[in-house]
C-alpha cells in the first residue's frame, strides 16, 4: 500500500515542530532544508556577540529524526512549486512529487529596495550571518588598537544597530555589555568602554510588538548601558564610511540590519495573494486558496489574530501552526470540515543584558531581573538536546559570574582594510 507524500520545506520550529507531530501518521514524510541543522534562532544573537558558539544553539536535523521511521532528510534549495502537477524543483534540477506539501522556509532580512546595504549592513537570520557580525565586532576593537588618529579610531569603535524590534534591542545590549565589560582592560591604546552603541528606529518607540511602558523600559535600561537610542529617524544612506540618518551621519564600520524581513522569492511560484514583505495570504486553515494540499505556516505566512492584525513571527506562531497543519493532515480531515486555526498567545519577552529583560504573557508585565529569569527558563526549555541545554547553562553561569564572552576568536588576517600607520 503506497502512503501519501508529505514534503515540508523548513527545518525551523514551524517544519521540525509539524515533522515530529506526523511521527506515528501512516505517510512517507521528506524534510528538506538549506542547511543540515535546525537552528534556535532567538539565541542567533549570542552567536554574534561571543556569548555562545554555533554547536549550542543548532542541532542536526537528521539527529533529530535518527528514530522517527517514517521521515528523511534531504538538503536541498526550492526554486520553484508547480501545484497543479503536485511537484516541486530544487536549484539543480531534481522535481520531487508530494501529496501534501508545508511551506515553512522562514524570511530573510530586507532592506527595503536598498539591497546595495547588504554587504556594509549585515542581517542575522544564519550562522553564517552570525559570525561574520562577531568576526566583525571583534575585529573592530583590534583594528583601533593598531590606529593612532582619533578620526580613523572613532569609525570602529561606534557601533550601529537599524531596528529597534527584539533582535535589535538584543543585539544594543550584548554589544555594549562587550565594550563596557567583557573587553574592560583587554587594551592598552584604546578604551573599548569609550564605544559609542547607537540603535535606530523610524518608530516612535522601540518594541513597537510589546505595550508602550514594556518598551519605554527598555529604552531606559539601554540607556542605562549606553546605548544612544534614537527613535523616529529613518536611515537614508549607508556607505563603507558609516551611517546617514537623515540630517546626522555617524562615521562607522560596524552597522548590523535588524530592521525588516522578506518571505523566500520562490513562494510567487504560488501565484497566490502576498503581502508586501512576501508572506503568503493563508486562508483559515493555513492553506492557500483552491489548493486545500498546501499550507504555508511561520513568518512566511500572512495570517491573523482575534484582533486582525498579523500574527507575531516568533517561535511559538510557528509551533503552533505546524501542529494544527500535521493534525489536519495526518487525519486526513477535508477542506470543509477544517476549523480554523487559532492561535494561543503564550506572551512575548526580550533581554536587554544581563539581569535586564521585559517580558509580556496575558496581562501580565515583567520587567528587570524576574522577567530576565523568565527568558533564560523559557529559552533553555526550547532548546533541542540535552547536550546543548547543558552546554548554554554553563556558558550563561560562566558569563553571570565573570561578565566574559568565551568565543572571542577571530580567523582571518587583520591586515585587509587596515590603514597604514607612520612612526614620526
């Protein structure tokens, strides 16, 4: 008896959650991902700020599903979906058949028709991404190490953050926890502690997500650690020199992109409805329209709240769906008998430093040292693998005791870039 396909598209929590729900569901189930792990993507920013390394945030995807009988694991890259054929095409040609297909592919950063930033203003969506902005930290306080005039220094120990959302605020935070403690008397020319952590928002607040007094804390503890917090500018320009936000230019190498996300550029293959970010306008049941065997769910779907506005693109979103999307089909239930999905909100947090977090679940607010608690719980528990947990808990102890980051290595030549310097 042949048991139908099931292709999910993803590895992240929307496609690894989905996948795991199918375990005892009699159907042959492909995973295919980009890369070969799952990555935890909330901790992605430690990653870049020295806190922790690659190999305690992602977890192989085929260590995962080692028991799970009925699901293989393929890497590959979708390029294209035709639906009326039920067939998928991966960049080197390969076409895979499915039945039943889940789109959780995720969203890349967008810079909103400035793809010309990409290279100057990296985005953290990888690891890739994520050592790249910690080599590049890094490096900048080595560089000014080697440099005598103030002007040439300046550009490399000012750091720009564009967005003000979580990742934004998180990455404000641990940078400035880097120069004002981790490096304190790591130099003997400079004073990282002098670093100057700007963050950019064009709203008037940042943590636009989380209520107003949620997000005017946050502002006030960042301030607190010395981040210039700059609301209500938009950035006009970035070049190799720095930053310009609209009448004021801050001189600077090291800009970071938190500021928007874009769906995979395969999903218009759908020639379906897509917002203007590219996410995927689902119906109730996460499908799209008149194609009751496609579901798109996690940040490349568009779908909406109780009060209609879009759902969150957090972790919990996309668990969520993956398992309403796996129930549907693992019963086999027809569109017309499907009720829609519904969305339970389990609250929002974000670190701003240590023993500094805000925190949101139902109407209850927390903010400072409980709330920061509340994260380090909540994100050791979705971590994947005992190994993994274990290893975090020791970095984060050995990090509350001491304030050092113990990934601080750099791999390539410091040389590149580096303006001479002549003894007088």
């Amino acid at each position: 008896m042949a048991y139908p396909k099931v292709i999910i598209i993803g590895g992240g929590f929307g496609g690894l959650n989905a996948a795991k729900t199918l375990k005892r569901g009699k159907l042959d189930l492909l995973i295919i991902d980009k890369t070969n792990h799952h990555l935890f993507q909330p901790l992605l920013y430690q990653v870049a700020t020295a806190a922790l390394s690659p190999g305690e945030i992602a977890t192989p995807i085929r260590e995962i599903f080692r028991d799970q009988a009925n699901t293989a694991v393929i890497m590959g890259e979708v390029v294209s979906i035709e639906k009326k054929e039920k067939m998928i095409t991966l960049r080197n040609g390969d076409r895979l058949s499915y039945d039943y297909l889940i789109l959780a592919p995720g969203t890349r950063h967008s810079y909103f028709g400035h793809d010309q930033w990409e290279p100057l203003a990296p985005g953290l969506k990888t690891i890739q991404d994520a050592l790249k902005i910690r080599e590049q930290v890094l490096m900048s306080f080595e560089k000014a190490e080697r440099l005598d005039h103030d002007t040439e220094v300046e550009k490399y120990l000012n750091f720009v953050i564009v967005g003000g959302g979580p990742t934004g605020v998180e990455m404000a935070g641990a940078i400035a926890e880097i120069a004002h403690k981790t490096m304190f008397k790591n130099f003997r020319k400079i004073r990282p502690e002098r670093s100057k952590i700007y963050l950019i928002e064009a709203l008037p607040n940042i943590l636009t997500a989380y209520p107003e007094s949620l997000g005017l804390r946050a502002q006030k503890d960042l301030t607190k650690m010395g981040v210039r917090v700059l609301t209500n500018k938009k950035v006009t320009n970035i070049s190799k020199e720095g930053v310009q936000i609209e009448d004021q230019f801050i001189p600077s190498v090291n800009v970071i992109w938190a500021a928007g996300n874009q769906a995979p550029a395969f999903l218009k293959t759908l020639d379906v409805p897509q917002d203007r970010a590219g996410h995927v306008m689902v119906k109730p049941d996460l499908s799209i329209p008149e194609h009751p065997e496609i579901f798109v769910i996690g940040d490349a779907a568009h779908t909406k709240g109780k009060d209609g506005n879009p759902l969150p693109g957090i972790a919990t979103t996309a668990i969520q769906q993956g398992s309403y999307v796996a129930k549907v089909i693992r019963k086999e239930i027809p569109k017309e008998n499907r009720r829609p999905f519904k969305f339970l909100d389990k609250g929002s947090m974000a670190t701003i430093g240590t023993k500094k977090a805000v925190a949101v679940m139902g109407k209850l607010k927390l903010t400072g040292f409980l709330a920061w608690c509340a994260w380090c719980f909540i994100h050791i528990i979705y971590l994947i693998g005992f190994r993994n947990r274990f290893g975090v808990m020791v970095e984060w102890f050995y990090y509350f005791m001491t304030s050092q980051r113990g990934i601080r290595l750099i791999y390539r030549s410091i040389e590149k870039g580096l303006p001479s310097q002549q003894d007088e």
